[in-house]
C-alpha cells in the first residue's frame, strides 16, 4: 500500500493511505458488487467423463446438411429456395395474424437458405462466373420464377378439403 505523508501547520504529520481504484463497481448503496465469474461448464456423460460440447454436435449436423445441399444438382437447389422462401413468407403471415407458430423456424429457415445459396454460389465460382455476371443470372432466375403455394399451404388445402369431403359424406349418409 502506498503512503502519503502531509505536512500541517500543527507540526504534526500525518499519514494517510493512497488507495487504488478498486477493481469492481460500486452500487448505489456504497459497498462492492462482485462480477460472477463466467465459466464454461462441459457437461459430463452418464459415467461420469467429459463429452464434446453441444457445439460440436451442432457443427456436425450442419456438416451433415452442406452434404446433403451439395449433392443436389442446381435445379433442385433453385427449387428448394423458392420453397422455402414461400415458407418463410407464411411464417410471417402467420406471425401477423397472431397464430402459433415456432418463432425458431425463422432462424432455421433463412439459415437454410443461405447454405443453399452458398452451394450455388461456390458451384458458379467453380464454374468461372464472376459476381457481375453471377447477379445479372439470379436477376433472370428470379423474374423467371413462378409463384406457387409453399408445401404447407398445400398440406392445409388438402386437410381441409378431406375434412369437408368427410363432412358431406356424414351428411349425405345420415339423410
């Protein structure tokens, strides 16, 4: 600790000790707040020894997925996109009429498309097309798209049409 000393005119000194700032931050009620320490805890297995981290299990299905995406050809992908960006459009619509819906498709969605985007884009890369000309394509592919229903539009359609069949089925059998 360090010391200051000072001269009065009493001709007696004092000593008064020079503190540093302290380390952590002060509260309204003038006593210290420790910080929680961050850890990272890794958790154990069912005998006791240590696991890979949930990290490692994520990286491995997207591993997995960019698999799967790259063995599809390009049309297939092109496909998916738009199937899934019909997807995403109904998510939104749902989310707007305040229906239930999982709000983690969204992330999971757009991640999707992105990874498939990202094949697409490596696959031109290979194929010698730059940037320029590579926007200039998805220009035409996106005006050459032609809107349908998403797959689960489609699901729902069909539910409701089995439902109204079996309903005038009911109907007719009971008269």
């Amino acid at each position: 600790m360090l010391s200051l000393n000072l001269s009065t005119a009493s001709a007696s000194s004092s000593t008064l000790p020079f503190l540093p700032k302290p380390l952590f931050a002060k509260s309204s009620f003038n006593g210290i707040r420790l910080r929680p320490r961050s850890t990272c805890l890794v958790p154990l297995s069912s005998s006791g020894t240590r696991t890979a981290a949930a990290s490692v299990v994520m990286m491995a299905k997207r591993e997995e997925e960019m698999k799967e995406i790259r063995q599809k050809t390009t049309d297939q992908i092109n496909e998916e996109v738009v199937e899934l960006k019909g997807e995403l459009l109904m998510l939104r619509l749902q989310q707007s009429a305040r229906n239930e819906f999982k709000s983690s498709e969204f992330r999971r969605m757009r991640k999707r498309i992105a990874r498939m985007l990202t094949v697409k884009r490596e696959r031109e890369i290979e194929e010698g097309i730059n940037k320029r000309l590579s926007r200039k394509f998805d220009r035409q592919w996106k005006k050459s798209i032609v809107v349908k229903p998403p797959p689960s539009l489609i699901k729902l359609r069909e539910q409701e049409a089995a439902e109204e069949a079996a309903a005038a089925e009911k109907a007719a059998s009971s008269s």
